[in-house]
C-alpha cells in the first residue's frame, strides 16, 4: 500500500513539473533569443532564407 501512495506522489510532481516546463517553454518571449529571417528574392535558384542571431556585445 505504501508503495501505491509513494508512486502517485511521484507521477503527480513529475507531471507538474512537466506541465510547468512545457508552459515555460511556451510563453517564452524574450526577443534576445528569438532568431531574425530574411527572404530575399533571387531569380536562378529556389527560395533561400538566412538566419541571423543578433549579437549584444
């Protein structure tokens, strides 16, 4: 019996803390973070995209 309660205690915190990174994850908005796209049109090749991390020094 012991061991029944003891695994649904860590089930239940494993999935909060599962739940709360997930959430976590998903409302991260810091821009610092978030990478820049550029499409530029070129009229001999297929679509080409760069992507750029802008640096804060």
């Amino acid at each position: 019996m012991r061991k029944n309660i003891q695994f649904v205690v860590v089930i239940f915190f494993v999935t909060i803390a599962f739940l709360v990174m997930l959430n976590d994850i998903t409302n991260n908005k810091n821009p610092k973070y978030q990478n820049s796209v550029e499409l530029y049109e070129v009229t001999n090749q297929s679509d080409l995209a760069a992507t750029d991390l802008e640096d804060e020094e």
